[in-house]
C-alpha cells in the first residue's frame, strides 16, 4: 500500500505515544439539565482530550464525526487554518490513530474536508485505517449556487467515510426514511390488501441459464428477457412469489412482468455518495441556524447545516448509541445527536466551548426549535456534563501523580493491561474483573478501608484473601498492583499470582 512522506513524518507517527494522560475535571456550574444523560462537553487540546478518554471509551464510540480546519489559507476566528501541508498532517496522524481507538467494531469515522487536503488525507487514512476498510467517499453539495469568484466555482465538500471493519459496519448501516415524494409513488391500483405499492423491472443484465424462462401471463402473453438479460430469480421462485399475488403484469394483464415492492415491507432507501443541497442542507442554511442561536455578531464562520450530521446519524447510528466529534466548532454535531436521541462526546479547545458550544446546548435541553428540531419532534430534555483537562495521571518519570483517586489508576491499569475500557462503576473492591481468563487486582489509597500506614496497600495473606472474596465464580492466574508485598514468590507461585510494584511497574498504555 503506497504511503504518504511529509517533512516531520517519523516523528509524527510516534507524536500519540508522547501525549500524557491526563485527567478530566468536571466543571459542574457549566454542566446543565440531566448530568447523568451520558453527554460529555469537554474543553482542552483534542490531542489530549481523546488520550484521557482512551481509559474509559475505546471500543466505545459507534460514530466519529470531524470537521477539521481545511488548511485553506483562510483567516479562520476560531481555528489556525494557515497550516503547511506538513504541519496539518503532523496534526492529523496522531488524532486519527487516537480516533480509531475509541472506535466501535461496527463504528464508522467521517471526515469533512475539501479538495486542498481531502486527497492527503485518504492516503493518512487508509494507512491509520487500513484501506480495507474505506467505505465511501461523500460529495455534499455545499452551495445553491456557483462561486462567481473562480472560473470553475467551489461547490462541493468531502466527507470520507472509513470504518473499524466495513463487512461489520456494513451490517449495521441503517437504511433512510423514504422522503415525501418517494412515499406518494406508493400506489395501489389493484387494491391489494396489503397496501401501497412501487413495480419494479424484474429483468437483470446477464445471461444465466437457470433464469431464462418463458413467462406466460394471467392474459395469455408470453414473455421472454429482453435481449442481452435474463430473469431476477429462478423460475421456482418466480412461482412462487408469483402466487403470493407479488407480480403485477399491467391493467389488461399482459404486460412485461414487474415485480411488487410494498411499502409497508419497506425499510428505508439506500443513500448513494451525492448528497445535493435540497436533501441536507447547505452552507446558507448552516449560517442562518447559527445567526439565530447567537446573532450575527457572535456566528461561527463555518458551521455545518443540521440536516447533514442528520443524514450521517441516520445512516451509522441508533438510539443510545455514542457519537464523538473532536472539533465541535459551534456544537452541531453535540446538538443533533441530542435531538435524535444519541449519546454524545464533544471537545472545543477554544472559549468558544464556553462561550458557543455550552450555551448552544442548554438552549436544546431547553427545546430549542431551529435546525432538525421539528423534523425530530424535538420537545427538549436530557442534559451534559462539562470537564476540563486537569494534571497528568503520571509524572514525566513515569510515577503516579500524587492524590489520584483509585478509580482513575484503575482505569488506567485495566486499559493497560487489557485495552478494554473501565466502567467506574467497577472501582468499590480491588478486584477490578477478569479479561480473557487472566484477574487483575488494585491496592491502592487505602481501597480496603485500612487506616494503617501501607491503607492495605501491601500485598498480604490478609489482603490476597480479601481481593479473593470480590472474585466470585473467578479462580484464574491474578496480578495484583501494590506498594508492596510480603509473599515469598513461592507462595506467589503457588496462588497464582503475579506482583507488580506501584507507582514503578505501571505503565500508560500507548
């Protein structure tokens, strides 16, 4: 597979390793409605936001959606977008490995960008996410109308579509509603008592011995494929789909046979890769929805029409499901998955994460009525937590930073050892689960209620008995994390176990 060279590339690729995990502090005066709806608004540098959300998240996000600044030269109010070539790509790589990370098995990442840099940024990413797994590239049709600036005018924008595996995202792929004017040619001549229905041509292109057929209608005419085809399905299928009444063969009967779709079996449309402005909107719409949310003085400069983050919700999502954009903007995508009832993470590093995106989203907890509102029947609810980026979980040396609680080493140490992210729920005993027939086990801040001077942290008889207690079914091979212990390592040998030294024997996981 070709690859991309660029100036500072073999530091680049390296650059998501040196990012520190940090923590993520919650702001509760910035947080608004239902802190426990499961949204996450997050201010800092994305680079490190998404490296402390590796612990808790990865595996987790079934979508990505990123708006990234294009490196058009433009002077952009919230963005650097007068990037080199080499310096946009030193930022991408180690954003996009940090990504797929997070990303779902059947999950999908789509990435908006224009011509300037869109065709860099295939090859990055067929190399981050394996070209296997490129699913498509989407032209939106930005504009109503030309550019008059350019001989050939700008009208469009990509939006490259790659996944964690494209057969499992394929599968999951939703289908879109059928639109107004794909319902009206539902009709239903016959009055068929299952409904509506659309014929559709039952001649296929090719030649196929087992599917060239004489077909004689209910009038009496004969038929035969067209030159050049053959029939859909074999004659036995044929029949029998012919006398569930699915054949339709004109009003006198002898037409060419035309096979019933009813809308009642319906489940949706399959998008195709043109997505016109009449369907999701465009870059006017966009400016009004932002102008109306916060004045004219106050707008994005360029913000994404609603209606395209909903045609990308609709076609890889479902409720519940966990939506991430890393370069939130002015908080559309935020906004869109609350109103279609998705979960969602989104990180701003500028004040406008303060100043735009917060406020954008009380205001659809409030119900807000702009962009998809209506279309969603969006009546208002739920709610998001705000953080900031706090300290390093680890010191440049490697050692736990002082006064970490246990549920954030934890985290880490699961995610270390497993690359499966931590619920905190887990963190009320040392034993922290078990993962591919191997336990793992945490003393560590005196988690066992123990007022001595080691808290319980040191591995003994006592302490080995009481992680023991909290491992119900479980009887495997255990490594335990402590400040020390006094087993013989015959003993440790003996149970089973496997003794690793805090702060020195924990690593981050790169």
């Amino acid at each position: 597979m070709p690859t991309l060279r660029w100036l500072t590339r073999d530091k680049d690729v390296r650059a998501a390793e040196r990012v520190p995990y940090r923590l993520l502090e919650e702001v509760p005066e910035l947080g608004y409605g239902d802190r426990n709806a499961g949204n996450m608004l997050i201010r800092g540098d994305n680079l490190e936001a998404l490296k402390a959300l590796l612990p808790y998240y990865a595996g987790q996000v079934k979508c990505i959606y990123i708006d990234p600044p294009y490196n058009t030269g433009s002077a952009f109010e919230h963005y650097d977008d007068n990037l080199e070539h080499s310096r946009w790509l030193a930022m991408m790589w180690p954003r996009l490995e940090l990504l797929r990370e997070l990303l779902a098995e059947d999950g999908s990442i789509w990435v908006s960008i224009d011509d300037r840099e869109g065709h860099y940024l295939k090859v990055i990413m067929d190399e981050v996410f394996f070209s296997g797994n490129f699913v498509a590239n989407v032209v939106w049709q930005k504009r109503i109308s030309p550019d008059f600036r350019a001989v050939l005018g700008d009208g469009h924008e990509h939006i490259l579509v790659f996944s964690s595996s494209k057969d499992r995202f394929t599968a999951r792929a939703n289908f879109l509603p059928l639109s107004e004017s794909q319902r009206k040619e539902y009709k239903n001549p016959d009055k068929d008592p299952r409904g509506p229905w659309v014929s559709r041509d039952f001649a296929a292109q090719g030649y196929r011995p087992n599917q060239m057929y004489e077909i004689l209608t209910p009038g009496g005419a004969r038929h035969f494929p067209p030159e050049g085809s053959c029939w859909k399905n074999t004659e036995e299928r044929f029949l029998r789909q012919l006398d569930e009444g699915r054949f339709y063969f004109g009003k006198d009967g002898n037409g060419v046979p035309r096979r019933k779709k009813f809308l009642s079996e319906t489940a949706g449309r399959q998008s195709w890769t043109w997505w016109p402005n009449e369907e999701v909107g465009n870059t006017q719409e966009s400016k009004r929805e932002i102008k109306a949310l916060f004045g004219k003085e106050r707008a994005f400069a360029t913000p994404k029409p609603e209606r395209l983050i909903q045609r990308i919700l609709q076609i890889a999502t479902n409720p519940g499901d966990l939506v991430l954009d890393s370069f939130l903007g002015s908080g559309t995508t935020a906004a869109v998955a609350q109103k279609m009832g998705r979960r969602y993470i989104g990180i701003e590093m500028g004040d406008h994460a303060v100043t735009h995106c917060a406020p954008r989203l009380q205001k659809v907890v409030d119900g807000e009525q702009g962009g998809i509102s209506k279309a969603q029947n969006w009546q208002g609810g739920g709610g998001f937590r705000f953080y900031r980026l706090g300290p390093p979980v680890f010191a440049e040396d490697g050692r736990i930073q002082p006064d970490i609680r246990f549920p954030v080493l934890a985290a880490h140490i699961w995610f270390a050892e497993t690359g499966q992210p931590w619920s905190e729920s887990q963190a009320a005993i040392p034993f922290l689960g078990a993962h591919e027939g191997h336990g793992y086990a945490l003393l560590y801040n005196g988690i066992l209620g123990d007022k001595s001077v080691s808290g319980g942290n040191v591995l003994t008889r006592k302490t080995l008995a009481a992680i023991r207690d909290g491992m119900g079914d479980f009887t495997g091979p255990l490594t335990v994390y402590g400040e020390r212990t006094v087993l013989s390592g015959a003993t440790l040998k003996a149970e089973q176990v496997a003794f690793r030294q805090t702060p020195y024997d924990v690593k981050a996981r790169t």
